[in-house]
C-alpha cells in the first residue's frame, strides 16, 4: 500500500500533527524524517494513501506546518 511521509520545520509542528492525529483517531507512525526529506526537524509522520485528503485537511484546518512527501 502506498504511503506518504508529513515532515516539520519544527518539533512543536510534530507533536501538534500527532495530537491532532490521535484525537482523530488516524493510523500513523512517527519516524526520524527519512534522508530524501529536506525539510526537518527530525521526526515525520507515516499515513497511508488512504487519508492523503484528510490529512491536507488536517494541515489547513490546524494551521500544521508540515510537508507531505511519498515515502
């Protein structure tokens, strides 16, 4: 299955996404940002194919500051 890797300029951007993804009940993983991700502060978050949409929603609705890369 294809998947996508949200990556932050900051921690606090990181640890907001992961909130956000917890209360929303989202299958995720939060990962050391892979090397082909220039944007980082180290740590990124996996989703599936599945909740692209979702989480663009989520970035908008939130005021996220993150990327979204194929992983």
């Amino acid at each position: 299955m294809k998947k996508y890797v949200l990556s932050f300029n900051s921690t606090h951007h990181a640890i907001l996404a992961e909130g956000v993804f917890k209360s929303e009940a989202m299958e995720y993983k939060m990962i050391p940002t892979p090397r082909h991700v220039s944007l980082s502060c180290g740590l990124s978050i996996v989703f599936s194919k599945d909740d692209l949409d979702r989480v663009n929603k989520l970035i908008e609705d939130k005021k996220i500051e993150g990327e979204v890369f194929d992983y």
